[in-house]
C-alpha cells in the first residue's frame, strides 16, 4: 500500500479536480520544492516542486514565493514516488507557472474564504484605478472604504507611490473643515477648491500620480451623483480611514518584528488559554466560560510582564465605550461599528495599544462582523447586535478584572 504523505489534518475526500485551480498559502519553502495548503479544500497540503515555480529556470525558489504568500495554483493530481525497498509515497501535486494573470484574478475573487476573497476584491479595485473602474459611491458600504483604504495606506507608504504624513493630514483637515457647511451649496465653492489644491500638489511632486488619481476620481463620482452632499460624507470618511491606515502601515514599516498578517486560522494564539477556535465559540455562545477569558486576557496585557504587550487600562475603556454608544445611540451599528476599525489602527499607528491585544480586538471584531457579511435572512442585524453585545460584554468583564488585579497588587 502507498504511503501518503501528507498532513495528518489532510481530508482525504477534500480535493480539487484534476487541473482545477485553487487558493493555496505557502506554509514552507525548500531548496527544491514548496509546501501549501489549500484555503477552499480544508486546508490540505500540495507540493510544489521548483520544476512548477516560474516559466523560466529557477535557482532559489526564495526569490518567488516565501511563507505565508497567498498564491493561485493549478492542481495537477497525485505522484507516486517510489524508493526502493519502501512503501512508495503518494504526493498532492500543484503548479504556479501554470496560471496566468485572468485565471488568478478570477480564482482570487470567487475564494470561500471571505476574509481573502475581501482582500484581494479590493486589490484589483486598486488596479482599476488607471482603468476608470472604481468604486461607484452610491454602492459603497464601510467594510469596503475600510478594506481599500486598508491597501492604499500600505501603497502609501515608503513605495513609488510615497506620501508623507504631513500631507494626508493637511487634505484630511481640509476635507473635514469643508464637511462643517450646512448643505452642498456651501461646500460646492471650497470642494472645487480643493480639486485645485490637489492639482497644485501633484504639480509640485508633493503628492504621487496614484493618491491624485484616487482624489479626482472619487470627486468627479460625487459631483455627477444625486446624493452629493451624503457622499461627500462617506468620502470625509473614506479619507479618514486612509490616514489611519498610513499611520498603521508607517508603524510597522518602521518595527519589522511585527507582522501584518491579523490572524492566521491555523496558528494564531493570543495567549496561553484562548486559542482562535475558543474565541469563535465565544462569540458563538454565550455560555462558554467568557468570564475565564477575560481574566486571562487582562492579565495578559493589562498586567504584562513584557512592557511590549502592556496595555493601559484607559485606552480600553475608550474602546469599550466606543462600543457601547454604537450600541446604545447609533442609527446605523453596523457602519459605526466598523468605522472604529480604522480609528483603533491609528490608536495601534501612535503606540497606544500592544500589537498581541490589537491583532486579538481586530480578529473579534471581524467575528462579530463575518456572521452577518453573506446572511441573506431578516434576522441579520438582530444576530450582529447579539454579536456585539458579547463583544461588549467581554471587555467589560476584562476592565473589571484589571481594577481587581490593580487592586490585589496594591494590597499586597
């Protein structure tokens, strides 16, 4: 019998077809080969031999693929390899060099997974920039603007397409000095005021072709809209997220020890007892011991022995509070409660909170997001506003525990 060798994770019935193509992320590179999982297909394990890399001769396979790449592949079925004396072993084979730039694209934006397909939906939705296919204003929710800004603030920083800090403030406080007038004949003068403002950067080489590009765009949309003066708003707010994202993405260029990745389904652990499957049950029930977590969160980071992860209690309550007045006054939750996405990225872009606890708040939040981001029934917002209350509920019970740590500390 052959020897498969594979993961024992591996679901034997879960493949691709022959030829078909998938999402894979690299999991490990070797000299002659490289190893990925498949994110459709439970996560089972193909191998990609240097032959597969690239239509050229390759060297290092380094030099085109490292770990944790999200990558399109074609599935090319199963090798047998035989050792003399041995079981022969049965390997899940795949090819990069076999798929072109459509069919990746294509793979990419039909992913399962929703977090990806998001990611690389607003990838290509910064490609048609240069092809006038960008977003219609009138279509657009907040879990977009904060997906796309996401992306321009990192293309923002130390690239081609470089923009200084200084300079998206002073558009941004322009912007929001300009959203203060009572209706949009008010704002008319100063919003074409501020096309011009923009042409005079460019012409300066103050600002790059992209942002520029971006800017006129997104203006020439609301100025032919019907809505103009609400879309005007949601551009104020799509702005705002671009800078908190360039304050997020200036961070960790300048800390490379940091990862950018939030969360990794197969690895991630924030601390020792809350693992990212238990916080998916916490979110998913009530019952399951959410006091036990919160006191191991707060001891965590709100009494840390690495001042690296150590959070101060205030910066929390901020936070808690947030939450709370979107669920108690918001009119609209569910685009205030994603709106705070950007705002605790730029609290993490300025120091104020611990990378471990922001990658731990982002990933909760995006729980209690994902549940409603493809439910068709009517019960949607009631199922997110349960979602949320949890959330609530759980930083709670973390600033409570840390008076109380604060308190035995003091004590002793």
């Amino acid at each position: 019998m052959a020897r498969i060798n594979s993961s024992a994770n591996d679901k034997k019935d879960d493949w691709p077809e022959k030829n078909a193509l998938a999402v894979a992320k690299i999991k490990k590179v070797e000299k002659y080969d490289a190893k990925a999982v498949l994110v459709d297909y439970s996560y089972n394990r193909v191998f990609i031999h240097i032959s597969e890399i690239a239509n050229e001769h390759v060297e290092n396979i380094n030099n085109y693929v490292s770990k944790d790449d999200v990558v399109v592949v074609k599935y090319t079925g199963i090798r047998k390899i035989e050792k003399k004396g041995k079981k022969p072993i049965i390997q899940h084979q795949a090819s990069l060099k076999q798929v072109n730039e459509e069919d990746k694209k294509k793979t990419f934006l039909s992913c399962k997974n929703d977090s990806l397909r998001h990611k690389f939906k607003i990838k290509y939705n910064i490609q048609y920039l240069d092809e006038n296919k960008f977003y219609n204003f009138d279509n657009i929710d907040m879990y977009d603007i904060c997906g796309f800004s996401y992306e321009l603030g990192k293309s923002f920083v130390k690239s081609e397409n470089d923009l200084k800090v200084t300079q998206l403030r002073r558009f941004f406080d322009d912007l929001r000095l300009i959203e203060t007038k009572d209706n949009w004949e008010l704002i008319k003068p100063k919003f074409h005021l501020f096309k011009v403002q923009l042409e005079i950067s460019l012409n300066r080489n103050s600002i790059p072709q992209l942002f520029y590009n971006l800017m006129i765009k997104c203006l020439s949309q609301i100025e032919t809209s019907k809505e103009k003066e609400e879309n005007f708003k949601i551009f104020v707010r799509f702005v705002e997220s671009i800078v908190a994202y360039h304050k997020f993405h200036t961070f960790l260029s300048e800390n490379k020890s940091y990862s950018e990745d939030i969360f990794d389904e197969e690895s991630f652990e924030i601390h020792p007892l809350v693992t990212i499957y238990e916080l998916n049950d916490l979110i998913d029930d009530e019952e399951c011991g959410e006091l036990e977590y919160a006191n191991s969160i707060a001891r965590r980071f709100l009494k840390s022995k690495n001042p690296k992860n150590n959070l101060n209690i205030n910066q929390l309550r901020k936070i808690f509070n947030a939450l709370k007045n979107i669920e108690l006054y918001s009119n609209n939750k569910l685009t205030d409660f994603y709106r705070l996405k950007p705002q605790i990225s730029y609290s993490f872009g300025r120091g104020l909170i611990p990378y471990d606890f922001y990658r731990l708040l982002m990933f909760l939040m995006d729980l209690v997001y994902y549940d409603n981001l493809s439910n068709e029934n009517d019960n949607w917002e009631k199922e997110f506003i349960n979602n949320l209350k949890i959330l609530i509920k759980l930083l709670e019970s973390v600033i409570a525990y840390g008076k109380f740590i604060e308190v035995i500390d003091i004590l002793n």
